[in-house]
C-alpha cells in the first residue's frame, strides 16, 4: 500500500546531504509546498540553502527543520547502503530517517492534508528549513531568524521536528533546552627540562587545584523545568611528546549546560573570579552558541499535548534534557517553540532508523496541531 510519508521519507534519504549540503532536498519539499500556494522565499547564507515559505495570513504557526544529515560512518557496517531506504519489519533504514527526514516528510503531507481540509485556513502556516543544523549552525536558521526579525515578521508558534521521543512517539515533548557555553582556556607557564623545575613553570600543576575547584561548584538545583547547571571538562592538552619537557603551555576546553537559573555572564565572572584567585596566568575565550528558551503552558504546548494523547493515547512528559537545537535561535522571535519528532534511539548511529507506522502517526499529529491552532 503507498504510504504519502513514507515515500517522501524515502525520496529525501536517497540524496546524501551531509551537512551543510542539501543535495536537492529542499528542491524537493518546495515543489510540494508551492503545488499547495505557498510562497517560497530561497534565504541562501554562505555555502547554507535555506527557505521561508507561507500561506495565509495572520497569526502564524511555522514547522521547521534541517534537511542535513551526520557522516554515515562505514558504510560497510550498516545492513544496507546508508543512503538507500530500505524497509525491514516494518523499520525504515536509513540515514536521516530519524533526524529528521522523516520529520519533514511527516510535515509536507500534513501540510498537504490541512490545505486539502481547510484551503481558506484563518492563520499562515510556514515553514523554516535549513540545510546547516548539524555542523556548525553559522548559516542556517540562525541568519533566517535575523533576517525575518530585521523585517519584524510575525511567528507565533514554532514546531521544530527534532528527534524528541524515546519509547514511542510524543512520549517526550521538549518545551525549552537549555544554553550552551563552551570556554577555551589556556595557562601559560614556562617551558623547560623535567630535571630543572626550577627552571621551568608547570602550567599543568598550576591549573589542576582551579580545575578541581571549578569541578565541585554547585551551580544551581535547577528549577520545575531545568535540571541543575553542568559543566564538563572536554578536552586538555599539554606537552611537546616529550617525556623530559615541562610544557610551556596547558589548554583546557570546558562546556556549560545551563539553566534559567544562570545567565552567561553570571557564570563568566565566577570562572574567571576563581582563575583570578588562584593567581594564573592565562588567556580565556568564551563561545555562547545558545541561550536557554522555555515555552510554558499555552496554546502550542497544549495542541501539542492535545494531538499526542488523541493519536497515541499517552500524555506527555515536557521536557528540557538533551542538547541544543535550532529552536534556540526561533524563540528570540518571541515565539512559542516545541519539539516534537520521532524516537531518538538511533539517530547519528549506524543503521539509523524509525518505525515506518511512527511517521504516518506523527504525520497526524502534525495536521492535528494545524487544525487546533490555524485551521
């Protein structure tokens, strides 16, 4: 039996996008979109596709999402070539199925069912597509959301189609994420022979009592929404390969995960409180790449809960965890933005897949949370 989602999910697998290439996805949806009317806006940034597309007029409800995937990996260990779909008891393969072709395939023919429905719909729905969320972000939906607020655009309420369910789809609705900073950190020492300390300053016995009194700060406790603020050390290098050279210099590079219960700055002037303290020469650079967002209780969070207890009969949990996503940059829009996509079990592994009956599910809970909010 044809399968509308399905064949788009498959269609968008076979052209091998690895970020920041779209290899033609977007070709496709805007054809899709434009048989439908909506007007398509092509926003190229750098070497990223981008599109804005709409219908209608009013408040307006946008999908959004990435047509880029991660590396395969070897092709040899995945049970069929990455990028040709294959359907195994009653699981589709495929790089990208889950993140987040499937998603936008689920999107299109929702799309395509409300319009169908409701061709003089009292809202616009709109689309936000991008072709650069899993490399670097530089010149996706970040550059789109500048140029639509440079023009004061309206966007009330964002689904982005990100991976959010773990068991089955809408058991996990992300309503916020929170931020992300990464600091990049370099202690000078002296460089010298490991037989003439005296000589030399150890940068890496110099940094080891900040880094264990960076490591046992209590940050926060979190709040209703946000687990406590982490950090994580994720790299330290030192040293020339030499077993008899003191280094001259030790970099460290620590990320935070943080709350609403922090700002960036708070958190800044802590860590270099704390380098400051323990009397280091150093040299610190900070990359904010998102701030945390909340959507609370309102009207897309309760379309969304709505349309995943009417298709799977299950309530979902409204949740923050995870990393970071395209709907950092959306929600400085003002916008209500949630996340809800297939279960995330397999995405960026090996033999990526989704359950093929998940997509035509979450499909209809697409055209379901249409109807509640613009229809």
């Amino acid at each position: 039996m044809f399968c509308p989602v399905i064949a788009l999910t498959q269609q968008l697998i076979r052209r091998p996008s690895l970020s920041p290439d779209d290899a033609g996805c977007q070709a496709i949806m805007i054809e899709r979109l434009r048989a439908m009317g909506f007007t398509i806006e092509l926003m190229p940034f750098g070497d990223t596709l981008n599109f804005w597309a709409w219908r209608g007029q009013g408040e307006t409800l946008a999908f959004a999402g990435h047509t880029d995937v991660v590396p395969p990996g070897d092709g040899n260990r995945w049970i069929n070539p990455p990028f040709e779909p294959t359907i195994r008891d009653g699981m589709l393969y495929g790089r990208g199925a889950a993140d987040m072709k499937g998603s936008l395939a689920a999107m299109i023919v929702a799309a395509e069912r409300f319009v169908r429905a409701f061709p003089d719909h009292k809202g616009r729905l709109a689309f936000l597509i991008t072709s650069d969320e899993e490399a670097s972000a530089t010149y996706g939906t970040v550059k789109v959301v500048e140029a639509l607020m440079a023009r004061q655009e309206r966007l009330d309420y964002c689904l982005v189609g990100e991976p959010s369910s773990t068991e089955v789809v809408g058991d996990i609705v992300k309503n916020g994420r929170r931020g992300s900073m990464t600091a990049n950190l370099t202690i000078h020492g002296v460089q010298g022979h490991v037989a003439y300390p005296h000589l030399a300053d150890n940068p890496v016995h110099r940094v080891l009592p900040a880094l264990n009194e960076l490591v046992a700060i209590e940050w926060d406790r979190g709040n209703e929404f946000f687990p406590p603020t982490s950090m994580q050390i994720a790299n330290v290098q030192a040293g020339t390969g030499s077993n008899n050279v003191i280094p001259g210099e030790c970099f460290v590079q620590f990320n935070f995960r943080f709350s609403t219960e922090l700002t960036d700055e708070q958190i800044k002037q802590r860590v270099e409180a704390l380098l400051e303290g323990h009397q280091l020469r150093y040299s610190l650079k900070w990359k904010v790449s998102g701030q945390p967002f909340l959507t609370p209780t309102g009207d897309l969070v309760n379309a969304v809960v709505n349309a995943v207890a009417h298709y799977n009969e299950i309530k979902p949990q409204l949740l923050t965890t995870g990393g970071t996503s395209d709907g950092r940059f959306i929600a400085r829009m003002g916008a209500q933005v949630v996340e809800l996509g297939p279960v995330n079990a397999t995405i960026h592994k090996i033999n990526e897949c989704v359950k093929a009956s998940d997509l035509q599910l979450l499909s209809r809970m697409y055209q379901r949370i249409m109807e509640q909010l613009i229809a």
